[in-house]
C-alpha cells in the first residue's frame, strides 16, 4: 500500500513495492533471452521488506576491518604502488576472471583525484592483459560493491565465439560452467601477471 503522507523521495519509493506479493516475469525479460543460462519452469521471488539501515558491508569501518587490506601482495597476481590485481579464489569456468582493487581503502565515491585518473587507462591495461590470454572474445567490466566498502571491479573474459554467453547473463555462465583446473588457471595467473608487469609494476604469480 502506497504511503499518501509522502508524494516523493525515497520512503514513497519503498512504500510503493509490492513487499510479498509475487510478481509476474515480464514477457520480454531476461528468461526470454537466448543468452539466458537456465531453462524450465521459473518464479520471481516476492521482494521482501526493506532493511533500514542497511547492514554495513565488510570494511565498512576502515582500513583496520577491511580483509582487503590486510591482504599481503603475494596474494595478488600483480601489484604496483597504488593498484593490485587479483584472481577469483577457485577457478571459474570462464577463461579469466579477475578483479582490480585501488591498494588504499577507498570506495569509487573517495577514490582521490590521482587514482581516478588513473582508473580508466589501469582498465584498459586490464582488459590488455586478458586479450593478450588469446581466444578471448570481449572483456566484461562489472562493479557492484554490496558486498565490500573496498572498491574491486570485476573484469570477466569471455571466450571468443560462445555468443550465447555475451552480454549481461555472463556472470549467471561463469557459476555454472565447469570449472578450469588448478594447473590451467595457475598457467593463466601467470600469463596475467606477467602481461601487467610489462608495462610496470610486479608479477607475483
């Protein structure tokens, strides 16, 4: 039931969703879409009541919660003086996955005017390093941070080819395809790292 004491803003938002009803797929969503990864019978969740204020994400207090930061750089595949470059724990079944962190604890919002310029040209080295892996078709960019106050963008290679794997629904592919091996994604931690580290910074995988 819509709150009427309030016309605009967030609060008339909230109070204007269907909180525990079901609701429908709509006929040209995402189900429908031939690069979506599942099939047969599917239902919407009912949205549940929202949690004000929201729980704090991991880190949230500062450099001293963060598990990010606490993280030594023989952890990452690469590193320089303000960015490091990570691995997935476990393989994927994708050809590389792999996530980008500023090494200060920062959020995009606070993320200096030095490490925001140096975002976008660190993403394209990125992006570089995976096409360099060959048979890599495009490089997904994702960032969503519910998790995490430390900011980490999430770079995903998709295998040239596999159409049915492009756009949005990659994430959805990357959870239930088979997973690389330990040896084939070690190999492919190494080429990474190795193709950062040619243009500066150290290859610690």
């Amino acid at each position: 039931m819509i709150n009427e004491n309030r016309a605009d803003g967030p609060d008339a938002y909230l109070a204007g969703l269907p909180i525990g009803e079901p609701l429908p797929f709509p006929v040209d969503g995402a189900p429908s879409w031939d690069i979506f990864p599942y099939e047969g019978e599917l239902r919407v969740k009912a949205l549940v009541a929202p949690e004000l204020p929201e729980p704090p994400r991991q880190g949230e207090e500062g450099p001293e919660s963060c598990k990010q930061c606490a993280r030594p750089d023989e952890d990452f595949l690469w590193t320089d003086e303000h960015w490091r470059l990570s691995s997935t724990d476990e393989p994927s079944g994708l050809p590389a996955v792999v996530l980008l962190q500023p090494r200060a604890h920062h959020d995009l919002l606070d993320l200096p005017p030095g490490r925001a310029a140096e975002l976008g040209p660190m993403l394209q080295r990125v992006e570089a390093a995976l096409l360099s892996l060959g048979g890599i078709g495009r490089v997904h960019v994702n960032r969503w941070g519910d998790g995490a106050a430390h900011l980490h963008l999430w770079l995903i290679a998709r295998p040239a080819g596999m159409m049915q794997l492009r756009g949005s629904t990659l994430p959805l592919w990357m959870d239930v395809l088979p997973p690389l091996s330990a040896e084939a994604g070690a190999a492919t931690a190494g080429r990474i790292a190795a193709a950062m580290a040619a243009g500066g910074g150290t290859a610690h995988a």
